[in-house]
C-alpha cells in the first residue's frame, strides 16, 4: 500500500510528522510505501542516513505551504505546488492508496474532493471522528467538512458512518441517531425533520430517532448523524471538557494527598489514554473515492503513526466498495435537494 503523508501540515510539522512516519515503519509490511510530502531538504534533513533505518521512505518536493489560518479554496488556487495539493494529486494520478494531513481542515476537504472526486452516489464527503465512550465506540459524522447541508447530505453520512462502524469497528447493527434539541418528533429545524423523515423511509437503517448532545456518552447509539459546524462544536468542546477534567480532577488528588495521587496515576493514565484523541490517528473523511485522513492540527509522532495504520486498516476492509453497494442498493430519494 502506498500512503501520502503531508510533512508539512500542522503545529508541530515538520519534525512530528516526519517521525510519526518513521514510527510506524516497524508496523508495516515490508511492500507498503510512505511518500513524505513537503520541501524535499526541509524534509531530507530529518530523516534517517542509513537506508536500513528508512524503510520504503520517499520524498515528493511541494515547496508551498498552506497556513492553518489561509482561506482553504483561495490558497490552494495561491500555490498548487503545496503539501496538501500534491498529496491530493498523487492520489488523482494512482499513485498513493491513501493520503494524510494534519493541515488546514477546509483545504485538505477542498482539496481531496476536487481531486479525488467523490464516491458514486455521495453528494458531499463527511468527517467521521469516532468517541469512546462508557458504553463503546461512537461514530459522529460531519464534525467540519460541509456547515451547509441538506437532508440528502446528513441521511448520506448516516449510511457511509454505519458502513464504518459495522466493518471496522465491529458493530454489527449501529444505532444511528439524529442530533437535535430534543429527542421528540416535533424538536428540531427544518434540516433535522426532513432528515428524519429521509433516515425513516430507510428500511435498511437501524435509525432510533433524534438525540439529545448527552446521549453520546450514554449508549443512546453507536453512529451520531449530524451537520459540520454542530458536529465541530461537539468534537471540540468534548476534547476541552476531557483535558479539564483530567486538570481538575489531578489538581483535587495533588491537594489531598501526593501519595494519594502517586496511587491513582496509573489509573489515570489508563483512562486518559482511552480518551486521548492521539490514540485514534485522525478522522476518515468518508465519501471521497479513495482513503483520506485528516489529523489534529497538534497532531504528534504518535497521532501520525496511529492515522497510518488506521488508513490501512480502512483501505484493507473496502468500506469504500461497501458505502458504493448499499447506496446503489438504497429506494430513498437521494438527489441533491
């Protein structure tokens, strides 16, 4: 398998990306290939001398950078020969089976559907983040890619989110919910009733209705279903709230008693280790016609190593070809309206 990685995309490229690759090698096989993506000295410089200690390294020269804070479609029309661009052309050419980012969110969208196009029958591709939770994994997708959805749009990310769930993550049967201001009919905005009536036309979909923002951690479902800017302010509040609790909780242990808090520090690590998003690699985005991850833009060596083997795992599994057969397969109106 040949995987794309953008060496220059994030806080702390190029040095964390670059060994987060060189991390991962030991978990490969020996015929996988990583394309390192940026300024090939910048990138050269940091790399092992000794062939042996490089695996199937490669180096593809993009000399621009898109910024965290550049206008996504803008810049990449600004500098074509950018990280991003280039790893989404290699995959337009065939030439990576995967690609990965922990860049500029809007431009790693952008740039990835105009390349790579989108899988037959998704309108629009979604980033699927999944939470661990008490009661098991969660799938929530859209957490940023599309702000402007239609119906078809989120009842598409239902059906791409559950596919992922069910041949990746185990699930057999994912519960799918709605996310809402209340888990009545009635509740919700025009996107989320017309959503609805879509997901319940569905006799496939094991659709349990409308959720609440509280019911992820409580076993409501195993797939959330939701538009990119609600589903953003999810994933980041969710990753503020953890850190916080964490502080508070450490800071509470520390003012008690140190040996206290010397007691509970392996069970913190534990725990904090299931929920640190570092241990999931990145967010798939799902219907693109290829495999896509999108990282954290703190992303470290550990985050890209994780998002490595997890574009592995997705591209081994075909979800790609499983989305294409149950949207082919679907009775549900699915035109853009």
């Amino acid at each position: 398998m040949r995987i794309a990685i953008d060496a220059m995309g994030g806080d702390n490229a190029p040095d964390e990306i670059i060994a987060g690759v060189i991390e991962s090698i030991e978990f490969l096989a020996e015929d996988d290939e990583l394309i390192l993506v940026g300024p090939e000295n910048e990138i050269e410089a940091r790399l092992p001398s000794k062939p042996s200690r490089r695996g199937n390294i490669s180096v593809v020269h993009a000399p621009d950078i898109i910024a965290m804070d550049d206008v996504p479609i803008e810049s990449l029309r600004r500098k074509p020969k950018s990280s991003i661009a280039t790893i989404a052309k290699l995959a337009k050419r065939d030439q990576a089976d995967a690609v990965i980012s922990a860049g500029n969110t809007g431009a790693c969208v952008a740039a990835f559907q105009m390349r790579m196009r989108n899988l037959p029958g998704v309108n629009r591709p979604g980033i699927a983040v999944v939470f661990p939770t008490p009661g098991g994994l969660v799938t929530i997708c859209d957490v940023g890619a599309n702000i402007a959805c239609k119906p078809v749009h989120l009842y598409q990310y239902g059906v791409m989110a559950s596919v992922y769930s069910k041949h990746l993550l185990g699930i057999e049967n994912p519960r799918i919910g709605l996310m809402s201001i209340g888990s009545e009919d009635a509740k919700g905005n025009e996107l989320v009733k017309k959503t609805r009536a879509l997901m319940k036309s569905d006799p496939r979909m094991n659709f349990v209705g409308n959720i609440e923002g509280r019911d992820i951690f409580r076993g409501a479902c195993e797939v959330v279903v939701t538009e990119g800017f609600v589903g953003n302010v999810i994933l980041k509040l969710t990753e503020g709230l953890v850190d916080g609790l964490f502080k508070a909780i450490k800071d509470e242990l520390m003012e008690e008693k140190i040996r206290l808090a010397m007691k509970f520090k392996p069970v913190m690590k534990r725990i904090y280790k299931k929920y640190d998003y570092n241990e999931y690699g990145g967010a798939l985005l799902l219907g693109v016609n290829g495999t896509a991850v999108i990282c954290h833009g703190s992303s470290q060596a550990r985050t890209i190593k994780n998002a490595i083997l997890a574009s592995k795992r997705f591209y081994t599994k075909k979800i790609n070809d499983k989305i294409i057969e149950y949207l082919s397969g679907t009775s549900v109106r699915t035109m853009d309206e």
